[in-house]
C-alpha cells in the first residue's frame, strides 16, 4: 500500500484518528498555501504566516525532532503536509528552515558525541558549532563558532553621484531602524555580480548596470568564518518606493529607500547615524573611488 493511499484512506475513515490539533494546523496551513508560509514553532505557540495556534502534537511532535522553523510551499497537499508531520523530514513541498542539531539531542539524551566539532544548530542562512581547539600556547579549548553562505552587499551609486541607502528594521541592535546598502546571500551556484544586481533590485527597485568590486571582509573573524563581499553598482534607473521592498518573510523589514548625496552620507557615519559595518565600509570605499574620478 503506498504511502499516499494509506494517508487517503485515514483521512476518509475518521477525523478522530488524527489528534485535533494536527487537524487544525493542517487546514490551517491548507487555507494559506495561496503562497509560500513561513511556520514558527515554540514550546507556547505555532505561527502559521501571521495566525497563532495552540501548541499540540504536532508543535511538540516536530520540537523533539528539534524542527524551528519550515517554509510549506504553495499548493502543498494534505498528503505532503502529513507526510512531514509524521516523518520529519523535508519534501518538495515542505522545506526545513531552523533545526537543532542530532548532535546536540544525543549529547542531551547520551552525554556525549563523536568527533572534535558539536553541531549545534542548522539553518538556510547560518550554522553554529562549538569547536574543540588548542591555542598556540597550548591549552585547550572550546570555540564558538557561525558560518554563513556570502554575503554580497553594495553601494549603489545613482548617475549624479549619491547613494542609495535602505532603511531597515533590525531587532538585535539599540537603533532598532538602520539605514543600510542593499546586501543578502549568495544564493548556491549563483554568480557574485548576478546576486549584487538582484539584492539592489529587491532592496531598492534600482537597476545596476556596472558592477565594481570594492574588497572582501570578515567582520566577525573571533566566532565567524563569515564573507562580506562588498561592490559598488552603477545605477541606470531609481524610482524611490516605500512598499514590495526586500523579503518580508526573511526577515527584511523594509520602510523606504532613499538616494543621499555622498557628503551628507559620510556625515551620517561621522554622527552615528549609520552603524552598519558593511555599510560604513562600503561607502567610505566609494569615496575613494568617487572622488579619484571628479
């Protein structure tokens, strides 16, 4: 019997052989998959796009399999959602965004595991282990450590000099909104200037036509191996917009875009009102560059 005969003639039989709650997520998942939906699960809730569940089976269900966060794709089907739900592990219409690591669940269930690198946690947009290592002196230890995929980020510069800057919400730092130059990752087997002219595209509405490397940074280098690849892009067309800015269900909390002469952006860094290292970086970079050509 296949597994989607098997799921069809459960469904059929009784509602009762499936615990309420997995029910209710499931059509909840099903009345939202006009697109892709991002699903947050905590030890109080699940977050289905923008609604709120109570926690059930299947929050607690995926939680021991140390599942964070899943996208469902649009058009998922009962049979896809189940699947997942029972199985936990990922399909084609079910991605798994956030997860604990195993190494971490055997460390808590059996004290220990194997090798000198503890995988703690997993997700698409950056990795955290602890690392055992010796210093040059000698002593042991353990490091902390985050990778990441690329980052590439750049300084669009407008056809009359300025600088096309972001305002973006950022929920860890003390100014809470950040005026940025458009950056995101690397996307796999994607090509650096490729991604360059795409962020400006879904940060700013911008179009870049000429593309400049500026350097590469890491900017973390005590607890990360992450890249900033930073460029500057020649911009052939800017119209400023204030909605369908950056990737909401990512995270990118957009306001407004706007385009600040060179002067008044270098001003900014000076008073504090930029904090963003790419940022800070990238623009005193495209000072140098700038202001050989006049």
């Amino acid at each position: 019997m296949s597994f989607s005969f098997a799921v069809s003639k459960i469904l059929s039989a009784s509602s009762k052989l499936l615990p309420a709650s997995l029910g209710v997520a499931i059509t909840a998942l099903q009345e939202a998959r006009v697109a892709d939906t991002r699903v947050c699960l905590t030890g109080e809730a699940l977050y289905i796009g923008d609604r709120t569940l109570e926690p059930g089976f299947l929050t607690r269900h995926l939680l021991k399999g140390g599942i964070l966060d899943v996208t469902v794709k649009r058009g998922a089907s009962w049979v896809d959602l189940l699947r997942f739900a029972v199985t936990r592990q990922p399909n084609p219409s079910v991605s798994i965004n956030m997860q604990i690591s195993p190494d971490v669940i055997n460390l808590i269930r059996h004290g220990g595991w194997l090798g000198d690198i503890l995988a703690v946690f997993r997700s698409n947009w950056a990795d955290l282990s602890v690392r055992h290592c010796q210093t040059l002196s000698g002593v042991h230890i353990h490091q902390i450590v985050i990778d990441t995929d690329p980052i590439i980020g750049v300084v669009p510069v407008t056809e009359d000099g300025k600088i096309i800057l972001t305002q973006i919400y950022r929920r860890l730092t003390d100014h809470k909104w950040s005026w940025e130059i458009p950056k995101g990752y690397l996307d796999p087997k994607e090509d650096y200037v490729v991604c360059a002219r795409r962020e400006v595209m879904e940060e700013t509405g911008a179009e870049v036509g000429e593309v400049t490397p500026l350097i590469r940074i890491y900017p973390s280098n005590g607890i990360s191996r992450q890249q900033f690849h930073l460029y500057l892009g020649r911009v052939t067309r800017f119209q400023p917009r204030t909605s369908n800015l950056g990737e909401p269900d990512e995270g990118e909390d957009i306001a407004k875009t706007e385009a600040f002469n060179l002067e008044d952006a270098i001003e900014m860094i000076c008073s504090g009102q930029i904090t963003d290292a790419s940022t800070v970086v990238g623009i005193l970079l495209a000072q140098q560059i700038l202001s050989r050509k006049k």
